[in-house]
C-alpha cells in the first residue's frame, strides 16, 4: 500500500492541474491504509485481538479486487491469481488454530 501511494502521489504530480486534488486525495488514503495495515500487523504479533478482524476484513477486499481483476479475455490474469491467492493464504493463516490461541492468550 505505501509502494501504491507513493506511485498515485507521482501520477498526480504529472497530470494536468484540474486532476491533481482527486489524485493526492486518493494517494492519502492508500497512505492511511497502509498505516493502518501497518498497525494491525504490529498488534497481530503482540497478540491482540482486534488485529484479525482487521485482517479478515483486508483479506476481503483484497479477494473483491482480485475477482474484479478477472475481467475476461485480456485482462490482467496472472495479477489477478496472486491476488485471490494471496487473499485466500490470508483467510487460511488467519484462521488457524496457532494463530487463534496466540490472539485469545492472557495479557
């Protein structure tokens, strides 16, 4: 996420002077996602809880766009497949029973 909002910041940089707002706008938010993607990997390996529910919500944007990637014929299908498979990686270790005893352990 920080690699894609360090790519929007410079693709707004180089378009023309009306699309520039929209392009930062959107480069902040791929920021505060990763900020927050960030976080929630921290508190996954101190072992608090809340960290899976964020994952599992990341995991299930990540597989909406990687089925959106699907989109026929041409389009990019190899990124597409590393996307839906990195997503269901996600699903199948954050749902694992090492990992559910770590996050419901005793502070």
């Amino acid at each position: 996420m920080l690699a894609v909002a360090v790519w929007l910041t410079i693709g707004a940089l180089g378009d023309p002077v009306e699309h520039i707002a929209g392009g930062l706008f959107l480069a902040v938010l791929c920021a505060a996602a990763a900020a927050f993607l960030l976080a929630a990997g921290r508190a996954m390996l101190d072992g608090r809880a809340w960290s899976r529910s964020a994952t599992v919500v990341w995991q299930v944007l990540q597989l909406g766009v990687g089925f959106g990637t699907f989109d026929g014929g041409e389009g990019p299908v190899p990124l597409a497949l590393v996307l839906v498979g990195l997503s269901a990686a996600g699903f199948v270790l954050v749902l694992r029973r090492s990992v559910t005893g770590w996050l419901r352990r005793e502070q």
